[in-house]
C-alpha cells in the first residue's frame, strides 16, 4: 500500500540536530569564542560586514561562527537582522580626507606630502606557509603598542592635480539630490552613480573582483592608475533635529580607493582625468580596488565609451553582484520542482510519440510503393 | 504645386563627449526628402554620414538642430522631442532601418518565420497561419528559398541576412527606410544582386530611402540624390548623375577620381 | 498533523514584531499591493526586505503574507500543491513563532493561502486571499534580460517578442512548449507571470472570486488579480491555449480531474496521486477510504 510521505516536520527537526553538531565539531577541542574570531579572522570579520552592509565586528564574528565560517551565510544572517534594527536617520558623509589612516600607497608618486605608509598588508610577505602556527608558536611583538595605534591625517595624493584641474572635479550633481537608499528602495535601472556604488560596496567581493580584472584584460580598459589607497578609521557624525551642530557618535573602519584613469575631453572642457571610486566597510583593499575599476567602467555612457563590454552594463553588472540574493535563487534549485517537471515530462513524452508516430508512419509509405513491393516479391 | 517633403533637417550638429578637439562629428548638415525618392549619403569613413543617420532615426540625441518627419496622418513630427513610445511605434511601422550588420538588425535567437513575423506581431496580428504566409510570401520576395522558414539566421550567409533583415524591415510597408551600408562586407557578386534586389523593391514600394555608403557605384545605382560629408559636413548634393559626373566641390572631385574602375 | 492548530492566537513569540516586519514596512508593501491591485497585472516594484529566508524561496510570498494577515486568519502554507514538503513547512513554522494565529492544512478553513507552484484543487471563495511565490515576474526576461527595457515594452503594452516566442514553439514543435509559468493577459492590459504554476492551473486564475496576490522577494516587484478579472492565457487564432489531460486517475482517490505527481513507489512501481493532499484527503474521507 502507497503512503503518502508524511513526517517533514521530524526530518526537519532532525537535520537542524545534524547541522548544530557540524557547527560543533569535535567537541575534544576547544570552542571557538566570538571575541577570538573578531580579533583573529579580522579580514573576514570585515568582509561580512561589507556584504551585510551593517558595521558591528562582534555580531559580524557570531554570525561566522554560527555559520561554520561561511561568508555569504554569515552577511545572510546579519542581513537579516539589520532589518530588524529601528532606523534612526543618516548620518552625514564621512570626510575620508580627515581618515585617522594606517596605511596609504599611491602608484601615482614616488613620494608625496604625508608619504607613502606601508601599514598592516599582505603585500610585502612571502606567501611561505608558516608551520610555526600550527605548532602554536606566536612570535614576539616586535611593535610597542604606541605605534601600533598610531594614526593621522594625511592629505589626498590627488589634492594637487584636482588644484590644477589636471583630474576632473568631485562635485555633487546639480541641485544636490538626496542619494537613494538602495537598501530600502527597489532598483531601477539605469541607476544614478550613487546607487550603483551603495550596490557595489555591498556586492560579492569575488563577482566585483572578476568584473573588475575583466576590465584590465581588455573589455572596457580604463587605464586605471592607483592614485590614493587608504585605511584608517572615520568619525560617524549625525545632525540631531534640535542641535544645529554635528555631534560624533563614534568611529569605523573603512578601506577607499580613488582610481586615476583615463583622460578625457571635449570642447567646451579640456582633457583631464577621469576617476573611479571605491569604499568598503573594515579592511578591503582588494574589493576598494576592484569597485573602483568598475565603478569608472559604468561611468561609460558620460563619455560616450559605448556598452560592449559586461562591466559596462549596469544590469549585468549590479543584480548578479548581490551575494546572498544570488546564493538563494542559485540554491533554491534544490527545492522540490516536481510539480513543473512532471508537466515537461508531459510535453516531452508527447513529443517523442509524435515522432515516432511520424516516422512509422514514413517508414509505412516507404514500405508500400510499388518498387518496394515489386522488391520484395521478386 | 511641389509635394512637400517627407524628411526635413536643419542646422543638425552633434559632438560627442570624448573627441579630442571638439571638432563635431556632424557640422550644421541640413537636407530635405521626398516621397519615393531615394538619397544617397555617400563620404568616407570618420566623415559623419552614420552619425548623421542615427541622428534622424532617434538613436542619438543631437546637440543642435532640427529633424522633422511627416507621418501617414499628414501629422508633422519633431523627431528631437518625440516620446520614447511614439519613436518605438514609428521605428516598427513607418520606419524602417537596416544595419550594415545584420547581426545588429536581426534577432538571432528566433527563426526566419518569426523575424519576419515580428512586426506585424506587435501589429497585434494573432493568427499564426496567416503569419506564417505573409512571411513566405516576403521570402519569395527577397528571393529567399522558403524551406528556410524555420531556420535560424546562425546558418545564412551574410547576403541571406540581408535579405532577411530587408524583409522584416519591409513587412509593415514602412514609409522611410534608413539603410547604413547595406551591402559592405559582401562579395561582389553578391553586393550586385542585393543592390539589385534593393532597386526593384524601393521602386515597386515607393518607398522614400535614406542609404549611407562608401561606395558611389551604390549611390549611382540606387540613389536620384547623392550628398557628399567629409569632416561631419555636407560639401556638395544634387542629383546623383550631376555630383558623379561632373563634381563641382574639390573634396568631391577627388572622390570620384580616385574610385577604381573595374 | 492536525487538521486545523487553534492556538487561539497567542500573539508572536519574545522579541518580534507580529508578523516579524515593522509596522512602516507592512505599510508600504500595502501601499503597493494597492497600487497593485489598482492595476490588475502590473508589476509594482517595493523596498523588499531581508527575510530569514533565503532568497528564491519565498521571501516576497512572506512578505506579503506578513502585510496582510491578522490576529483572526487562518493561514495555509503549501509547495508543489502540498502541506508537507520542507518549504510549506518552515514557513508555516515562520507564521506560527510570528504571529500565533490558527494555521491549517484544510483549503476550505484557510483565510489566507500561500502556495508555490499551484493553484489549490478546491475552487477558493470571496473570503479568502491567495499569495503567490514568485520566482521570475517579468515574463519577457527568457527573450529580454535587460529591466530598462522591459518596462518600456509593458508601457507601450508592446507584447510583439511574447508572439514571438509562442510562434516559435509552434513552428518547431507544433505545440507552445511552455508547460508552465504560461504567460496570461490581465484585464486585456498587462501580461503577468503567473509564477511557475503548471498551464493546467492557468484556467482557475480567471475571474477567480478570491484577490489573488503575487510577491517576488528577489527581484523585489509584486503585483495582484483583482478578484472576478479576466486572465486569458496568451494563443494564436489558430492555436488556442488547452489544457492537456494527464491521462491516468489519482491510485489514491481516483480523481480525474486534479493534477497528479508520478511518483514510484516502493516495489517500483510508476503510480499517479493527486498534488493537492488536501483535496485528494477530502475525496478519501468523503468516500471513507482514509487511511
């Protein structure tokens, strides 16, 4: 006798045991504590928040654990709780100029005003595996804390070619619209500058990446030159209704990128460089970089440059970056789809019996003209 | 009483944003159209005639000047101020455009049938047999064998393609036609035939034309009028025979010389 | 499972809002379920929110249900026609944590029904709402992925490449070979998905007396069907839209006429039983033969 299957709420309850105990793992070892993950994983502490567009390094190292160190698991979760925060305004823009920064290269000049300050970074190790940390080993500091905190202002590497009108000027739209919040307003495309870049700085790190590369190996070459990469943390000032004075309400981490790209002219405006602009939550060089390259890329239609190539294409470019919408609708395959497969299998089935149909039914005519049968009598 | 006009520019000026000294791509060019005739824009590559056409059709929006379009209702049209709608309506019923690559003009995706069918589709024709011999009968028109139907233009060749795009263009008996090189790129024997084709249909249609090209033999052959650009501006026009055979502007003269004679 | 789970609506557990959404947000995705139902057909674009459910699997189905239920409704949750399948289920268990209201498995007692892939067997009344998963709204996206364009070909209600595609499949396979997600014309206007239903639900969306509502999260638009509209399944003159019967009777209650899921059971044996639990229970229980 068929039994209709029953029970999905058991196997439900089930599986979450079996992903808790994963999460788990052996419980011989240690438990990782959140604090442990913010301090030591801080890199991809940064790029959660980046992608859940939601600056809380402690929520940001839960959500890691809880997702057994997946990234785009990780921002989904906290995703999904900023949703849930009351919202209490905007603050003002933040003035990266006045960046308390901690690490600032330009390719553009061997030295400039503040200089070139190499900071924390990859750049300069050897990628060696070091077996040291496995055994446990943590080398010694070799840097007092005074300067490891130390920080300050440094002036913009592009401050005096923009004094010379050498790089095109940054100033805001006519009018100075109020920008859209792309994380409450629907898109529609084509997007204001603003809104592509709000999508940018939280799209998928890898997507932003490849689009970007893609333009450095020739579809939609900018000629990019990294005219200011810096790091440091920002004050967060808001404008309360009854002061009329910004008050600080405390500080983050942000990485930002100003490409110097290809120049441009025209009649009425003599040939200057071009920009691109990129910025990211905590710590992001690659992605501040990358958004960068894209975000010229889609600046194509203000210098006529057409739109043959993808990064050039702003609904190309933009839904597909959204890392937690596209890992739902690529996962959401794995949900039943019986229901519209059985009727392709309906379709298909039909289709098939019509061409055999048909082919009997020629193999029939073949069979009885008279040569045929003259053939078969002889 | 002189007909009037199908097509009027004036005073049409566009540059674009990146040129490097601010020279237009297209300079002050004024021209007129009439019913059932057929203007050749003839000049070299970089002299402004695609821009030119791409202006008329509303695909670019020119810094300056004046393009006015008489539609079937008698009904005079700025072209500059036209709502999107209205210019997607006239680009699939009274307008025509075929590409120089068809590639640009076809849909490549769906069959022969269905690209010719297109437009009379969005016409809101909805009987399928019927669409189905409207569209063989236009292959037979532009001399396409009609077992292709079903095909898709992946497997023509370049001059199939052409013939396909002129027929999706042909289909709604569109008023004006703006053709950009409509035969480079193909081999000689087959640029004859298609021109040929081209010839018959306009004529046969009355339909008013708009053909930019390179090569003058295309505007001897098709065009009553020939205009002639270089550096985004109009040096001379006239009748076709008068501007070939006896060119009075020096940029002109040094055009037709220097075509070689097979 | 019980039939019906009366909890005499205990309200949302700790710390949610009713209905998991802030009261702002219902509100404007009310404001555009207005707009949608004042326009049969047409998407309307919303701020959709992130959801504890990821996208693609049912986020703006939620957010819909969220908007509009009430300490009074009963609400029932299926997916491929069924109540038990994992989806129905923890978005039922979602409801339940969030609002405490009844739920049920019953078609009849359901105020509110939230269903991906199908439309229920049991013809729906006036007193009830069906909300739609969405997965794709735009039905011109398979020809045309570009959104700035697309809009502009629902304005000018330009639906020539939607002929298109249709003239194709006859050419080719002599059928429309869209088996589901059929495209439809809303109050002859606007053409609507109409969600990956099977085309052999298509019929019961016209002049449905219930407000049938669709929410597609991802792609953040959603649109409605006024109850008693006009939804005509796109055809040639020459070719109408038909609805195909599957050729075999449900092994379980012996219907017909509902939608069946070929499923192979376990002596190997290919059987055909009703999609829609509910329905297929009702016939057993009316002809006693519940299990």
């Amino acid at each position: 006798m068929y039994i209709a299957v029953k029970g999905g709420e058991r196997a439900i309850e089930a599986s979450r045991a079996l992903l808790a105990a994963a999460r788990r793992g052996d419980t011989g070892v240690a438990s990782l504590t959140v604090p442990q993950l913010r301090e030591q994983l801080g890199l991809l502490v940064d790029r959660v928040m980046a992608e859940a567009s939601l600056y809380d390094p402690d929520l940001a190292a839960l959500a890691i654990k809880q997702a057994c160190g997946d990234p785009i698991e990780a921002a989904f979760l906290l995703r999904a709780y900023r949703t849930t925060l009351p919202r209490f305004g905007y603050s003002m823009p933040i003035d990266t100029d006045a960046m308390q920064v901690r690490r600032r290269v330009s390719a553009i000049f061997k030295d400039l005003p503040g200089g070139q300050v190499l900071g924390p970074t990859f750049d300069y190790t050897q990628r060696l595996l070091d077996f040291g940390l496995m055994r446990g080993d943590e080398p010694a500091p070799t840097i007092t804390p005074a300067v490891l905190d130390h920080a300050h202002p440094l002036p913009n590497a592009l401050a005096e070619l923009a004094a010379e009108g050498l790089v095109e000027p940054c100033v805001p739209r006519a009018g100075d619209p109020d920008p859209p919040d792309m994380t409450r307003d629907p898109p529609t495309y084509p997007l204001p500058r603003p809104g592509w870049l709000q999508m940018l700085a939280r799209a998928d790190e890898g997507w932003v990446l490849g689009m970007g590369y893609s333009t450095q190996r020739g579809y939609a070459y900018t000629h990019p030159f990294g005219g200011d990469i810096r790091f440091g943390s920002v004050a967060i000032e808001v404008l309360p209704d009854e002061l009329d004075f910004p008050v600080e309400i405390g500080d983050i981490e942000v990485t930002e990128c100003q490409m110097v790209n290809q120049f441009t002219g025209s009649a009425a405006v003599p040939p200057q460089f071009t920009r691109g602009y990129g910025l990211v939550f905590g710590h992001g060089e690659r992605k501040a970089m990358a958004m960068s390259l894209v975000d010229r890329a889609l600046r194509s239609p203000e210098f006529d440059e057409g739109d043959d190539s993808p990064a050039q294409r702003q609904e190309f470019v933009l839904p597909q970056g959204d890392s937690v919408e596209a890992s739902g609708f690529v996962q959401h395959l794995k949900l039943p789809h019986y229901v519209t497969f059985e009727s392709e299998l309906q379709l298909i089935r039909k289709l098939r019996a019509e061409v055999a149909q048909r082919a009997a039914a020629m193999a029939f005519e073949e069979r009885e003209t008279p040569a045929v049968v003259a053939q078969e009598l002889a | 009483m002189s007909p009037q006009p199908l097509l009027t520019v004036d005073g049409l000026t566009h540059r674009f944003a990146g040129a490097r000294d601010g020279r237009p791509a297209v300079g002050d060019a004024s021209l007129a159209l009439y019913p059932a005739e057929v203007v050749a824009i003839v000049g070299e590559s970089g002299s402004g005639k695609s821009t030119l056409l791409n202006c008329i059709a509303g695909r670019i929006a020119p810094g300056h000047g004046d393009i006015r379009y008489r539609d079937a209702d008698d009904r005079w049209l700025d072209v500059r101020t036209l709502s999107e709608r209205e210019r997607r309506t006239l680009s699939r019923t009274e307008w025509g455009f075929v590409e120089q690559n068809a590639v640009d003009g076809l849909r490549m995706g769906v069959s022969a049938g269905a690209n010719i069918g297109e437009r009379l589709m969005g016409q809101g024709q909805r009987h399928y047999g019927r669409l189905r011999e409207q569209a063989y009968d236009w292959m037979n028109r532009v001399e396409l064998d009609t077992d292709r139907i079903d095909d898709l233009p992946h497997g023509f060749s370049g001059g199939m393609r052409q013939r396909l795009q002129i027929a999706r263009n042909l289909v709604t008996q569109p008023r004006l036609v703006l053709m950009d090189e409509p035969t480079s790129g193909l081999d000689v024997s087959v640029q004859a035939r298609l021109l040929d084709l081209i010839r018959t249909l306009v004529s046969r249609m009355h339909l008013s034309a708009l053909i930019v090209t390179h090569d003058l033999g295309v505007a001897r052959l098709l065009a009553h009028r020939t205009l002639v650009m270089r550096e985004g501006r109009i040096v001379e026009q006239g009748l076709t025979d008068r501007v070939l055979d006896d060119p009075q502007h020096a940029y002109t003269q040094l055009l037709v010389s220097s075509v070689v004679m097979p | 499972m019980n039939a019906r789970q009366d909890n005499g609506c205990a309200g949302p557990a700790e710390g949610y809002n009713f209905a998991y959404l802030d009261e702002r947000t219902k509100r404007m995705i009310r404001r555009a379920l207005l707009k949608a139902v004042a326009i049969p057909g047409h998407q309307v674009p919303f701020g959709s929110r992130e959801m504890p459910l990821a996208y693609g699997w049912g986020t703006g189905g939620i957010q819909v249900t969220a908007a509009i239920i009430g300490a009074d409704d009963t609400l029932k949750v299926i997916d491929q026609g069924s109540d038990d399948t994992t989806n129905a289920v923890n978005i039922r268990q979602f409801f339940a944590r969030t609002t405490g209201i009844a739920t049920t498995t019953r078609t009849r007692d359901a105020t509110v029904i939230q269903t991906r892939h199908r439309i229920p067997e049991t013809p729906l009344a006036d007193y009830q709402i069906l909300v739609y998963q969405v997965p794709q709204p735009e039905p011109l996206y398979k020809l045309e992925a570009r959104r700035a364009e697309t809009l502009k070909l629902h304005a000018a209600e330009d639906y020539a490449l939607m002929n298109v595609k249709l003239y194709e499949d006859i050419a080719h396979w002599n059928h429309v070979e869209t088996t589901y997600d059929y495209p439809v014309r809303v109050d002859g206007r606007y053409v609507m998905s109409p969600s990956p239903i099977p085309s052999f639900d298509n019929p019961k969306m016209h002049r449905m007396p219930a407000l049938q509502l669709f929410g597609a999260g991802r792609e953040k638009r959603l649109y409605a069907i006024p109850p008693y509209t006009d939804v005509v399944s796109l055809d040639f003159e020459d070719h109408p839209f038909r609805v195909e019967s599957q050729g075999h009777a449900c092994t379980l209650c012996g219907s017909r006429e509902s939608y069946l899921d070929e499923v192979i059971d376990e002596r190997g044996v290919r059987i055909w039983t009703c999609s829609d639990s509910d329905w297929c229970d009702d016939r057993r229980s009316v002809a006693g033969t519940t299990t």
